[in-house]
C-alpha cells in the first residue's frame, strides 16, 4: 500500500507540475497578435497527417529519418506500456493484461524490439554530435545549454530503455524461478540475452525488477517535465505547429490592411475605408508577432536543417533561421517570466529587435525560403525576419542604404532603378 500511495503522489504531483508549465507557455503564446489560422480544417488535418505524424519532409535527409523513425515510433508504441505500468502501480498488479494471452506475448516481443533500435538510434545520434560532430549542430547559438540538451535527452532515452530491457529481463528469470506474484506472461526476444548477467538469487531479482520499474516510470514523469524547458518539447506541439501552418504559396507575403486601404483611396478617391484598429507597422518585439510566430518558436527542434540551407549563412553571414527561432523562444520566456513576477504591465526595456536579434541578421536575409521549405514541423523564420525588417522601414525609416535608394525609386519612378518612366525602353531603341 505504502508503494501505491506514493506512485500516486509523484504521478500527481508530475502530472500538476507539468500542467502549471504548459499553461504558461501557452499563455505566453496568446501574447502574440490573432491571425485567422482555422480555414481550411481538412487541407490542415492532411498537412498535420503527413508532416507530423508521416514526417514527410524528415526523408530528404534518409539517415537520420530512418534513424529518428525508430526512435519517434518507439516513443508512442512502447508508450502504451506504461497504461500497464500505471494501472500496476495504482492497484498493486503485475502485468495486469497478461489475459490477453498472445496478444500480450506478442506486444512485449514489439515494445522489446522497438526498445532495442530506440537504444542503438540514441547512441548513434549522440556519436553524430559529439564524435563525427556535423556541422549543422553547432554554432553561435548552438553553445552551453542548447548543446546539452540534445544529449541528456538521448542519454535519458538510453539509460530508460536500458532499464525497460534490464526488467524484463529479471521479470522473465522470476518467472522462471517460478516466483509469486510474478505471472508467467511476455515474449521476451530481447531481454533473454540479459538474463545470464542478472543475479541468481529471488530476492536479488526482485530488488533489479522493481528498481528498473521504479526508474522507469520516474524517468517518464521527469521527462515529461523536462519537456517544456526542452527543445524536444516539438515531441508535443509537432502537431498543433504543423495544423496551424501557413497553407498560402511561400512566396506570398502579408498585407497590412491599414497600408492596403491607403493605397485604394488613393487610386480611388471615393473609396471609403473600412475602420482598423491603429498599430504599429511590423514587429520590434515578440508580443508584436503573431501567436502562430510564438507557437513555432516554442516548437523548434534546433536540428539545424534550416540554417544548413540558407544561402545568407553558407555565404558567411551572420543569420542564422535557427538562431531567430530561437531567440524568439527565449525572449518570449523571458517576457512571461516577467509576467509572473511583476505582472502584465511591467516593461523591461528590452525587445527582440536589437536586445536579441541584431539589424545585421534580419538583412542579410535574401527571402528565398530555404529555411521555411527544410524545417521538417513547417517553422516559418521568414516571417518573422520580414515584420523586424517591416518595423525598421515603416516605422524607424532605418534600412541599409540600398534598400532606401530601391524603396526611392519605386516612390518616385515606379521601379526599384533609377530611370524615369518616360526612358524606360530606351534600351530597345538603342539596339
């Protein structure tokens, strides 16, 4: 009873924990401005189908897709085991399906299997990062605590399937030893071969079962709030990320409707505009973005594809996609933080602009949308370099020199060169 009692007060006490954190991160999110993302339900539904559950887009890159494969379909199946072990925890059982006879046997053999290729696809990925060390997973943001992350997670995957493998194994020498409470159920295709390296002794056993047992479930409950401090925290918004993705053409940028209704009345003088609410032009800080902005911040896997491809960094410059991502993640968490401590009103004096992303990286951005067409959860960094870039112009009139001189031209010939209309074809009579 003692056991039940607490397996009870940690799982509620995780599952509490992690309520009151996620809370806060969504709060954070509805900090940003509305935007009508809930057009379309089936286009949607289908997108979220094939690029978070069917990852498509994970396939371009065919090692770590087969990798990371294993390891995402191992986490939701051998997940199912833990209904067991919860339901075992709670009312004192052991394996409380063994009545499903060769389902069950065949169920474990699965989750045992899966256990071994998330374990041999961890330690491969940490070999990737900290032996062959790929260049996509380093970089100036890539230092101190997001470098670590990435391999506690996978040290954590490794050591909880250890301990999956580690009890199945003393379970099935128990069951052979003809054990109390230990009923003879499972297929164990993996874990036989760890039997011989167990102690012999009953009591041993039952010491090395109920340890892993323990460990497991308490690892899966510290995961579970490790997650919204982590960049695996995609493991849950993955799905709401890609649903709520951007579903026009990649080329196709935003109008303002105060800029579009200018533009009308000028053309058109008896057009009447229709009432907008008054704003800034653009975005300087993050509860200046939109929520959906904020949501792919927190969604961010930090993987790298999309500064990988970006022509502005391959070429030396200072941007980095993944780097904006992740700024805009930290600055928001910072916001809401502060938020928490002094309340809504409290300005700190900082912004997104400036304090965390520098007007060197919003320029050097060429709009190509590599980084948008490579994140494998449909992460647009694009959009927001474009509302820093649409604040510094509209409402600090601050860009480079070259964009001012193409901004001129078009005010005043009608095209980004310095020709008049009226010279415009010359070039044909010339030739």
């Amino acid at each position: 009873m003692v056991a039940q009692i607490l397996f009870l007060v940690l799982t509620l006490a995780a599952i509490a924990l992690f309520t009151v954190n996620l809370r806060k991160i969504i709060r954070n999110i509805r900090l940003g401005k509305p935007v009508d993302r809930q057009d379309q339900p089936q286009k949607r539904l289908m997108t979220m189908l094939r690029v978070a559950f069917g990852q498509s887009k994970m396939v371009v890159r065919p090692i770590p897709a087969f990798l990371h494969f294993f390891v995402y379909i191992g986490f939701v199946i051998i997940n199912i085991e833990v209904l067991e072990i919860m339901i075992d925890g709670l009312f004192g059982t052991h394996r409380i399906f063994n009545g499903l006879g060769g389902l069950y046997n065949f169920l474990i053999g699965s989750f045992e299997i899966l256990a071994f290729t998330v374990w041999v696809s961890c330690a491969i990925f940490l070999v990737r990062r900290n032996i062959l060390k790929l260049k996509r997973f380093s970089g100036v943001e890539m230092k101190s605590w997001p470098k670590s992350d990435a391999n506690y997670i996978l040290i954590t995957e490794i050591l909880l399937m250890s301990a999956f493998l580690l009890m199945n194994a003393a379970d099935a020498k128990l069951q052979l030893l003809g054990a109390s409470h230990y009923v003879n159920a499972g297929a164990f295709p993996v874990s036989q071969y760890l039997i011989n390296i167990l102690p012999s002794s009953e009591s041993a056993l039952v010491i090395v079962e109920r340890s892993c047992w323990w460990f497991h479930i308490i690892g899966i409950l510290a995961f579970l709030n490790y997650l919204p401090y982590s960049k695996h925290f995609h493991i849950l918004f993955a799905f709401p990320n890609t649903y709520f993705s951007n579903l026009e053409p990649k080329g196709e940028f935003t109008n303002m409707a105060s800029v579009t209704n200018e533009v009308k009345a000028m053309l058109d003088p008896s057009f009447v505009p229709a009432e907008t609410e008054p704003g800034k032009f653009g975005a300087k800080d993050v509860t200046d973005l939109s929520w959906v902005n904020l949501m792919n911040a927190y969604t961010c896997t930090e993987c790298g594809r999309c500064t990988s491809v970006c022509p502005a960094n391959i070429t030396g410059k200072l941007l980095s996609p993944r780097k904006i991502m992740m700024d805009t993640r930290d600055r928001i968490t910072e916001v809401g933080q502060n938020i928490d401590k002094h309340g809504a009103e409290h300005q700190d004096g900082k912004s997104l602009l400036d304090d965390y992303i520098s007007r060197e990286e919003i320029w050097a951005c060429t709009s190509c949308n590599a980084c948008v067409e490579a994140c494998p959860v449909n992460i647009d960094p694009l959009q927001i370099i474009m509302e820093l870039r649409r604040f510094a112009v509209m409402e600090e009139s601050q860009a480079p020199g070259s964009i001012n001189a193409m901004l001129g031209n078009i005010e005043n010939n009608q095209a980004p060169w310095k020709y008049s209309p009226a010279d415009r074809f010359n070039w044909a009579q010339e030739s």
